[in-house]
C-alpha cells in the first residue's frame, strides 16, 4: 500500500520552509544593514575630519559662517556627494567664555575667549544616519582675542524653585522678523550665544512645559499693545557679556466644577417598609398603603403613626410638607409636626406653623416660616380616626424638604480665569495676564482646562445676574504647582433661581434624566436641562416673574405648570407612570 503526503504535512514543512527562509533573509538583512551604515559612516567620518582640518588651518579671524556671527568663510549649510550618495554638512562656531583664563565676566573686557566649532554631517536614506564632530580653537593671543566683535549673550534657564532645566530649547530670534538666528539646548540649561552688537528677542521652551519670551514695546500680546514689557528683548553690547534667566516648569491643570450655593433635601417615605416609623398604633402597613387596623371584619375608630426623626444636617431652611392621603366620608385623616426640645419631641405651637394643634389637612404645607435654629429637628405624626367601622382613611406618601449648604451642579456656567504672572503694562499702566480666558462648564457643570503654566490664579463670574460667592480651595487667588492636577469648585449665587426636583409619584424616587424645560416669551427665555440622579435641575439666573414649566421622562405622563420664580425658589414635580 502507497503511503502519501496529506494536506496537513504538506502545510507544516511549508510553514517550517518560510520560517527558516523568513530568519535567512531577517539575517541577511541585517547585515546589509551594518555593512551599508558601516560604509556611510566611514565616508562621514572622512568628510567631518576633512572639514575640521580646513578650518583649523584658517586664520582666527577668518573661522566663522558667512552671514552669520562670528561672521567668517564658511558656508552653514552644504552638500558633498561621495559614492553616489548625498551628504549634509552643517557648520556652526560659537565663542566661548571661559574663565580659565584667569579672568571671569564682567571683570573680563574681552570675554569671547575661544571659539567651539561643531560639525554634523547627515545621511539619508533607507540606513540614514548623522556624526557630530567637536573642536576648540583658540587665538595666538589676547590681541587676537580682542580684535574678534560682537558679545555675548548668557542665557540661563530655571524651573519654578531655581533648578536649572535640563535640555531647553532656547531660541534666539530676529525681533524685526522673528527668523530664527541661533538655537541651543544646553543639557545644564544655560548657553552663551556669540552675537553681533544688536537686540535680540529670546524664546525659551521645552515639550511638556511652559514657555517664556522676552517683548518689545508695540508688540501685541493676546490682542493687547505692550506699552512696557516686564521682560524686554536684551542688548548685547561690543565686548560684554548680557545675561538673561528665564523661568519654565511642567504643565498643569484645573478640574473645576460650577455649583449652586444651596439645594433641596427630602425626608419622604411611601410606606413600603417601616424603616422610617418611629412609632405606630392601631393602624397597618401593607403594600405602600397605611390603614386603621381592624378587629376582627371592623376598622378599629382611631390610630396614629410617628414618623423617624428628621435631622437636616447643613440646614438653611425648611421649605414644605406634602402628603398624599384619600379620605373617604365619615374618616379623618390629618397631620402635626413636632420638634426636638432637649430629650423632648414638643408640638410646633400654632403662632409659629398655623392650625397644626388641631391637625393639618392641605397638603403641601408652607414651613419656611420655622426658625431653623429652633426647630433643626422635625417628627410628622398623622392622626387617622373614623366613624364607619366598615371604612378607614388610606395614607400613601408623606414627604418634608429643606434647603441645605449642599451645593448642585450647575451646567454651562461661563467665568473667567486670569493667572498673575505678567508680560507688561499697556498704555494705561494695566497690567497684561500672561494667561487670561473665559470658559464655560458643560452640560454635567464641569470642565477640565490643561496646559496651564504654574501661577496664582484668580476666578470671576462672566453672568450678569450670577455671582461668584465662594471657592474651594479659598480664598482667591488659588495656586497651582507645576505638574500638578487640581479640582476647584466655584459656588454661584443669583437673585432668583429655581430648583426643580423631579419625582416618582407613587415611590418618591427621584426620576434621572427627566427632560425640564423653562420658559417665559415675554423675556425671550426658553431652557432645556435634563435632571441628575437626584431628579434635579438648577436654572439661574432667572428674572423674579412667572414661567411655564414642562417636564417628560420615558415611561411617565408627561406635565406642565405655571409657576412664579421670587428669590430662591424650590418646586417638587410628581409624575405618574404610564401602565
């Protein structure tokens, strides 16, 4: 019997085939690799030693780039082809101050002591590559040393707490131009630049940090004229060193939050539990509905129910008591609040909350009348009696709100952001911000601005009607460290305003994402927010008049209302759920 090759090998020695063939060709690619730089090196490294053999057979006088400063022979930029391949040549000379010479600026009156020249020849190509090529030529002698013109500009940088930057890149520039005429990245973060006697400005940066330049007057910064620049472009005299330190560190950022001054809190309870019953008698609790008890088939003619103690904390104040109850004839059902008087639960006397010794029967009930400082703590008891043994009064949801420091999110809030640090003064003598915008929050009242250099930073309201009361961390102006994140919270307040909370009608919860619209035509005023997991919207500022209100959420009966805005005004919206 003939035994063949099945699919399967024929597959595993070719996969076993290309793999080999795949590490043979990887093999020789790499080596065609190091042989092709090798090659491209050497020749390099022939063409940077030839360059420095020429210059340094030049006169002292003659070592420097055409059109450029120490002004010399030789070209800055060429190209030498070698093997059919295109090499860069770059050229710069620089002088050096150095005080091995014994004499060390200002006392030294020729302070370009030698020259540094630097060579880099480039390649491109699939194996590019470059070679950079060193040398120092010094003068035959201090008359030599004092025929060269020009001077020297020192350039220092440093990071917010006086450490020098390492590796900035500092770029001196043509003020009239702005062409670029010398760059440097002194890995200890200071450079001499050798310069003709002229002005310069001066731009120091670095990836991931922010950055500082020196102005002239005229110049306009951020749509403003600079009368007088706080860090003027420096001169550099014949035969003078000019220093000039400049201040960059890391980036950071804010994590600012907008909020109300004040939001509403709720003490409710829909009787699907007893968790929020302090005490009770003669009445039962059973799916959300609370009765009279019976004996045997007969309603027992009385009870009553207490409700846990209700202890705000933060209050500002109480705003109403609401209940939903259904009394059917010969049944009452009505309600008093009591408060907290040492170990005592005593009842809120009529002068200061009306009819509620003989029992309160119209819900909602106004309670912003209660001095918060008396009554910080409140009980609800409901009193139920009937004169029918067959019927009894049905309690299904009571509920007490107030008003707490809490704040609430407020979305698109614009202010204004203004850091210390300055480039100059205008004509006026006002200062111009090095960093100054306007923003506003977004729809979840909160905005994250990155990039901002390490300043005191101070915040305003940009709302007419809407004022900026409180900051935290407080006070203003708040500092931000370099390489740092922070969280700011801004709290507003307004004349007017509403706080609408939106709510289950059955369960009391509150209902997310329920679509709120405010409107007044007369003002020209239409706002559509969505509540936030407490069934929560804050519209501010507002004009102290009347406004319809629509509400819709999915899976509840849409509704609409009128209502007056005065002050700072709270509204409690109950919908019903579609069957």
């Amino acid at each position: 019997m003939k035994k063949g090759f099945t699919f399967f090998d024929v597959l595993v020695g070719i996969s076993l085939m290309l793999i080999v063939f795949l590490g043979i060709f990887g093999s020789f690619e790499l080596g065609m690799k190091v042989i092709s730089l090798s090659r491209s090196k050497i020749v390099a490294t022939s063409i940077g030693n030839q360059k420095l053999e020429q210059i340094r057979n030049l006169p002292y006088e003659s070592i420097g780039t055409k059109s450029g400063f120490p002004e010399g022979i030789l070209e800055a930029n060429e190209t030498i082809t070698r093997n059919g391949i295109d090499y860069q040549v770059s050229t710069r000379v620089d002088y050096v101050v150095d005080a091995v010479d014994g004499i060390a600026p200002p006392e030294d009156e020729c302070p370009s002591d030698y020259k540094k020249v630097e060579v880099k020849v480039s390649w491109s190509g699939k194996f590019s590559g470059e070679i950079s090529f060193l040398t120092d030529i010094a003068p035959k002698n201090l008359s030599q040393e004092c025929a060269e013109k020009g001077g020297i500009l020192s350039v220092s940088v440093f990071d917010a707490f006086g450490i020098m930057i390492p590796s900035p890149l500092i770029e001196i520039k043509n003020p009239q131009t702005n062409e670029t005429l010398k760059s440097a990245s002194p890995i200890d973060g200071k450079h001499y630049f050798s310069l003709a006697t002229s002005t310069y400005k001066v731009m120091v940066s670095k990836g991931g940090y922010s950055s500082e330049q020196t102005f002239a007057a005229g110049d306009i910064f951020e749509g403003k004229t600079i009368a007088t620049p706080e860090k003027p472009h420096p001169l550099v005299f014949e035969g003078q060193v000019t220093e000039i330190s400049f201040s960059i560190d890391k980036l950071s950022s804010f994590s600012i939050d907008t909020l109300s001054s004040w939001q509403t809190n709720f003490f409710s309870d829909s009787f699907l539990n007893e968790s929020k019953i302090s005490e009770k008698a003669n009445l039962t609790i059973e799916g959300g509905k609370v009765n009279l008890a019976t004996s045997g088939q007969e309603y027992l003619s009385s009870g009553y129910l207490i409700s846990t103690a209700i202890s705000p904390t933060d209050l500002v104040g109480w705003t109403e008591f609401s209940f939903t109850d259904e009394e059917p004839a010969g049944t009452d059902l009505n309600y008093q609040l009591y408060y907290a008087s040492g170990t005592q639960w005593l009842l809120i006397p009529d002068s200061d909350l009306p009819a509620n010794s003989s029992g309160l029967d119209l819900s909602p009930v106004n309670l912003t009348g209660l001095n918060k400082t008396i009554y910080s703590q409140l009980k609800i008891r409901a009193n139920f009696s009937t004169l029918s043994t067959s019927t009894s009064p049905t309690l299904y949801d009571w509920q007490i709100s107030w008003k707490t420091r809490t704040p609430i999110l407020i979305p698109n809030i614009g202010f204004s952001l203004k850091g210390q640090k300055i480039v100059g003064y205008d004509a006026s003598d006002t200062p111009i911000q090095k960093y100054s915008t306007t923003s506003n929050s977004d729809s979840g009242g909160n905005i994250n601005i990155d990039n901002l250099e390490w300043d005191s930073y101070t915040f305003a309201s940009n709302e007419t009607d809407l004022h900026l009361v409180n900051t935290n961390p407080s006070p203003q102006p708040i500092n931000l460290s370099p390489n740092a994140s922070t969280s700011v919270s801004l709290y507003f307040e307004a004349e007017n305003s509403l706080l609408v909370t939106v709510q289950n009608l059955e369960s009391l919860e509150p209902i997310f994402s329920a679509s709120t619209t405010l409107s007044n035509s007369g003002l020209g005023y239409e706002k559509n927010l969505y509540s936030n997991e407490k069934g929560q919207v804050y519209f501010v500022p507002l004009e102290p008049t009347s406004y319809a209100l629509k509400i819709e959420a999915p899976g509840y009966q849409s509704t609409s209302t009128i209502l007056s805005v005065t002050g700072d005004t709270s509204k409690t919206i109950k919908l019903e759920q579609i069957d």
